[in-house]
C-alpha cells in the first residue's frame, strides 16, 4: 500500500511516494527545476497562476511513477495535499480560475482588514476570529468585491490553493473547517463558518465550499484527473492541510506544548494548544489545528515571518550567483557572531503581520566598504533571520506557549548549522532536526485519513538526526546584538 503526499509551495510543487506499511518515502521529486514565478502587477501584489501549480502537480505525480516503476497506480490508496496558505482561487463551475491568485505575501488587502477589525471591534474579533481579518483570505476576497465586481459575480467557489487542487483532482468544490480558520472564516466560538465576517464583507454565502474533514475522505480522482496524473479513477483524496499546520504534523507535533519550526521561503514558529491564546497585537496568529476535534480542541499558534529563504536566496542571486547554498552556509560561518557590525533586516517580501500588517521592507545597516565582505552580509542574513523570529517568539512566550523544545526539519534554512545554532543559542531552546518534510507530513496524513494505518505506525520510522544544543556562553552575547538590532527595528 502507497499513498502520494503533495506540498503546493509558491517556489515549487514537492511530492512523495510512501510505502505505508514499511513507514518510509520510496520516491521523491520537486518540480520545476527553478523557482516558479510571482507576478507581482503592482507593488505590494503577489499572484501566481493556480492552473501552473495543476500543471507542475501532474509533472511531479508522473516523475514519482517514473521513479518507482514497481509500484502501479492501483496500489496508491490515498492522496495527501499541503499547500501555501492564506491565497485566494476564485472559479468557475468547471474549475476554472476566474483571475490569477492573490497569494500569502500579497499586501493589497491590509487595510480592508483593518478596517474590518475596527468595525467589528478588536474584542468580538479575538473572542470568534482569534485574530484580525487582516490580510487573511476573507479580507482578499473582498478585495475583489470592491475592485473586480464582474469577477467576482461570475465566481462559483472561492478557494484556498489546496482547495482548488483538490477540486482539479475530484471534481469536487470543497474546503476544510482548519482551511477556513487560516483564511479568518472560522467562528471559533460557534464551531461553524464565521456569519460575522461573512455578513459584515458582503460575502454570497453559496461561495463557501462544502466542508469535509481534514483527515478522512474528500473526494476521488476523476477519469478525467487519473489520466493527466497517470493514477487510478477512484484513488481517493483523503489528507488537506496549509503548509504550516501540515509541516507541525510532519514532525508529529500535535499535543499542547509541542512546537514546530520551518524556514523555507517564509519562516515559521508553530505552537499547539488546547486553549486559544489570541494575541491582541496579532504579533502571532490562531487557527485550527490538523488534528482538533471540539471535543479535544488542538490550536495552532502561528508565527511567520515573511522573508527567510526568500533573503538568502536573493542574496544568492544578486551576490553570489557562482555558490551552492553550501557554500554560503561555510561562508558565512568564517566571520564572527554579529557579522563584526552588520546588520540585516529580513523585512522584503510583503507586509508582516507580527509588525501590525507593515510593509517596512528589508535594510542593511552597518555596512563598511573598507572592512566588510559578503561573508559578512551572509552571516548578518542569517542572524537577522534569526532576530526576526526571536522578535516573535518572545510574544508567543509572553502567552504562556513554552519554547523549551523546537523540532523542525533538516532542510532549507535548517541545512545550516550557523543557523541552527544561532537560533539555539538565543532563545535558550533545544533544536531537534527530523528526517521529513511536507511531502511526507501530507503522505503520512493520507494514510491516516484513508484508515490505512494508526497515527503511530504512520510515524514509526520518523527519526531525530540531530540535536542542537543552546550554547549558554554564547547566549548573552547574542542577546546584546539582538538588543541593538531591536532598538532600530521601526527606524526609516
């Protein structure tokens, strides 16, 4: 038994094949080759094309057969889908996108949201929302109410990005009650669709998919879908999650006090608790965790910030465009800690919600023609990296969510051990790196969903391959250099 695990980026389409029963992936592929692209029609806007992630979605899917020609398509059981959060997909009866995407770093909607959460009053949206509208889905939608009316009376279903690959896939227009949480749709007072923000944005209720869970059956494959997959009909879809909640359950965290972090494009910080922890100056955001039941609520903190890989790999691009990420990663490390003045700010790829939804953009500081290097500037990317989220990690702690233990993934940023380190080293908190990723967290989901396996045996092969230790001697060193970095934060 197999099942196909996808994790739907803005820089690529990842997926798995899973051998069920033994526990491990037995294929693996990442398409394009290259980046895929943001549009970006004004400043501040970020789109992509939703029927390129479809396209890319059927390379990867025939790539992964190609990989393991001993597995046939009628013994893959169930398929997993991990997508990029907060978009918006608005489309026709025949899903077909009606308009490009308006993606998670787009920045058009911050002062619909705004306006929203004065309106509706910060109290009665914290006690329901658990956050602002922001520049969440719902506020994206109504972006388009008021900028694209023909558009959007000719929309049949809006969308999350995994929404829509699944309705490519079934046929199906359907969402799940964690994907309207992250869109700022969910009432969690009321455990149902939030009437509240629906009513106030003028909202065509008929919009909202139908709800199906986030762990069981949502659908099965076309003929039509089975062909461009190269898949059985029938093979069902069992597993949706946003790539955050989905990248917590990859590293199996799933229980109050448990944390997850990722450094991919974004970087993220991921708490679950049974309580909601809203933060009034939605520094970090709440939404419904892969696993909740009302019975058992399981609430994901969530902390992001904008700009990490996305630094480094502009800093690639335009600086040195001759080395590996390796490279970069050993280049950095030959200077000392603070990068001897320099100072970056990760703040350039749109508005940052743990600075109250500003676009502030990204700032070196510090730098010295006559002393400097780009080793410095990369170790300065790397600890800014760092300093933004220990900037936010800091408001988690401050609403009780402990950070004593943090699991993440040995990839991207996470391949660095400067990086590693330094965020170990400041915040005091064990780092434990795991051999998994969100193909493989949305694998494991689609066996679980398709009553394949127990959550345990879906993990019994997810192992620890290092573990960070804080450096206290180095911490208050790091903790002055952060301090100085705080104090110019807000600075033009």
């Amino acid at each position: 038994m197999f099942t196909i695990g996808y994790d739907v980026g803005s820089s690529s389409i990842k997926a798995v094949l899973f051998d069920v029963l033994a526990g491990i992936p037995v294929a693996s592929v990442t398409v394009p080759d290259t980046e895929m692209p943001i549009d970006a029609p004004q400043p501040g806007w970020a789109e992509q094309s939703p029927l390129m992630w479809w396209e890319y979605v059927q390379q990867a899917t025939r790539k992964l057969l190609a990989q393991a020609p001993q597995v046939p398509p009628q013994a893959i059981r169930g398929i997993g889908i991990a997508y990029q959060m907060h978009g918006l997909v608005l489309t026709d009866e025949n899903a077909y996108p009606l308009r490009s995407a308006i993606i998670w770093c787009d920045s058009r909607a911050v002062a619909i949201g705004e306006r929203a959460f004065a309106a509706l009053g910060t109290q009665a949206c914290l006690q329901r929302l658990l956050n602002s509208p922001g520049n969440f889905t719902a506020s994206k939608l109504r972006w388009v109410i008021e900028h694209e009316p023909s558009i959007y009376e000719r929309a049949y279903r809006m969308m999350l990005p995994g929404d829509f690959i699944a309705f490519r896939m079934t046929g199906k227009a359907t969402t799940t009650a964690s994907g309207l949480s992250e869109g700022a749709l969910w009432d969690f007072q009321n455990n149902e669709p939030s009437e509240q923000l629906i009513t106030y944005y003028h909202i065509r209720r008929e919009l909202i998919p139908e709800l199906v869970p986030t762990l069981g059956w949502q659908g099965a494959l076309t003929a039509e879908a089975a062909n461009l997959l190269g898949l059985a009909p029938n093979t069902p879809v069992t597993y949706r999650a946003g790539d955050q909640p989905n990248n917590a359950f990859a590293l199996r965290v799933l229980n109050p006090g448990e944390i997850a972090a990722t450094a991919g494009t974004s970087g993220v910080v991921y708490g679950v608790s049974e309580t909601a922890t809203p933060d009034p100056q939605m520094r970090f955001n709440t939404f419904l965790h892969v696993n909740h039941q009302p019975a058992q609520p399981r609430l994901g903190a969530l902390l992001c910030v904008n700009g990490t890989g996305s630094l480094n790999a502009w800093l690639r691009r335009n600086l040195c465009p001759e080395l590996s990420y390796t490279a970069m990663n050993e280049l950095a490390a030959s200077v000392p800690v603070g990068a001897q003045g320099v100072r970056i700010y990760p703040f350039g790829n749109g508005a940052e919600r743990m600075l109250g939804n500003c676009n502030v953009g990204a700032r070196i500081k510090g730098l010295q023609f006559s002393t400097h290097t780009r080793a410095h500037v990369l170790r300065a990317a790397q600890e800014g990296i760092v300093f933004a989220l220990w900037y936010g990690m800091k408001a988690m702690q401050q609403a009780g969510i402990q950070l004593a233990t943090i699991r993440a993934g040995h990839a991207n940023m996470f391949l660095s051990p400067l990086f590693g380190q330094t965020l170990a080293d400041l915040s005091g908190a064990t780092i434990e790196l795991y051999n998994t990723d969100g193909a493989q967290g949305a694998a494991r989901g689609a066996a679980i969903g398709a009553g394949l396996v127990s959550l345990e045996e879906a993990f019994s092969q997810l192992q620890c391959i290092c573990r960070i230790v804080p450096n206290t001697e180095r911490q208050s060193q790091l903790q002055q250099i952060y301090a100085e970095w705080e104090e110019v934060i807000w600075e033009n």
